[in-house]
C-alpha cells in the first residue's frame, strides 16, 4: 500500500460488517462510522506511525472515546518491536489500534479503554538496587554515546584499576582491596575481556583492560 486512500476499503468494509454507516474524511476526521445507540467510532490513518497520528487521535478523543489508529502492518526486522511499543502507546492514550496488511486483511490489535497502570514492583526495585550501588553522577542524562556506567561496571573497574597497581592478584584479595564482594566471580565472568586468569582464583589485568581504564576515567568523578 503506497497511500493511505488505500487503508480506506478495508477498514469501512470491517466496520461496515459491524453494522456502521462509514464516511471518509468528515471533518477533520479520516473516518466517521455511525451506528444507532453507539459513540461514533473515529479512525485516523497513515502509512506508519508516527507521533503527528497520535496527535490526531488525541485530539479526536475530544469528539468520542472510540478513536482508533491505524497503519499498515509494519515489516521487516524491527516490525514486533514497533508494533509491540506503539499497542502498549495506544494503551495509554486509550486509543485502540488497526493494522492493514499488503493483502488487505484488516486487524484490530487493540479497542479504546481507559489506562489502567499497573506498576511492577521487582522492576521498581532493581531500578533502586541500582541508583543505590551507583557510586557518584558518572553518567549525564540523555548522554549515551560514550557509553553508560553501571554499578557493575565501577565494580570492575575497582577490580581492574587493582590489578593494574598491584599485578596479578588472588581474587579474594582484590575483593578484601575493593570492597567488591563479587570480584572473583566478576574476574572470572569477565564481561568486558578485562581480566585472564594465571593461576587458580589469580587474575591479572589483560590488555583491554588497560584500554577499558583509559576509557573509562572519567567515570570515577562525578560530572556534576
């Protein structure tokens, strides 16, 4: 589908079978269907999401609670991902959710309902487990493309900055050095490729462990 005149025939023809009278372009609407005893059902189109559609169907929510969007089916790799993100954004705005596919086939993913947050709890915790192992303000808002400090991160960079003062050590003293209870583990995961084993429990810093240091300096100061 190249227009969105195209999405037209198959949606009236799915609300139709509803029992709708259909009509394009009403107003400032794409599309009004009128039914007897119902809100009248509004439906703004485009070929794929964006944020001027969501305008469009907030502001139509002024007219009526049944307001949907709707697009043609998303394809390719990040297809589940936009149509996944974009119902849960139609969730929120209590607006429902219609994809045409290539062959017409229509789909209704989701019918405009008030929002009903639900908030969930061990995630809530993992995010303050987090602020609160995070030593300091290393990382400015919004700013991703040094890369972002995780309390893990200052962990092993505690256990590698060690290792490059002292050489190879057993990771129960680099631990005791530390305060990183986790660091033998930590050395032994090496996640980064900062560390190589030399002996049972021994660790020394490898080479891109002395790059990840010089690259991550600044972590150890807040910005602020």
């Amino acid at each position: 589908m190249n227009r969105e005149q195209d999405l037209y025939p198959p949606i009236k023809a799915l609300l139709q079978r509803q029992g709708y009278n259909v009509k394009g372009e009403v107003g400032a609407a794409d599309i009004v269907a009128v039914k007897p005893g119902c809100d009248p059902v509004i439906v703004e189109l485009k070929l794929r999401f964006s944020l001027a559609l969501f305008h469009q169907a907030v502001t139509r929510l002024k007219v009526s609670d049944q307001v949907y969007v709707a697009v043609c089916k998303p394809t390719g790799r990040s297809a589940r991902r936009a149509l996944r993100d974009n119902l849960s954004l139609c969730r929120r705005l209590g607006l429902g959710l219609i994809t045409v596919r290539a062959d017409g086939r229509v789909e209704v993913h989701c019918d405009p309902a008030p929002y009903t947050p639900r908030k969930n709890k061990a995630k809530a915790a993992r995010l303050l487990r987090e602020f609160e192992r995070l030593e300091g303000d290393p990382n400015s808002g919004g700013a991703t493309r040094h890369g972002i400090v995780t309390a893990y991160r200052q962990d092993a960079l505690k256990c590698a900055a060690h290792l490059a003062e002292h050489g190879a050590t057993k990771g129960a003293e680099v631990a005791s050095a530390t305060g990183v209870a986790a660091a033998t583990r930590l050395m032994r995961e090496n996640h980064y490729g900062w560390f190589e084993k030399v002996a049972k429990g021994v660790y020394e810093l490898s080479p891109s462990g002395s790059e990840g240091l010089k690259h991550w300096a600044y972590s150890w100061e807040d910005p602020t």
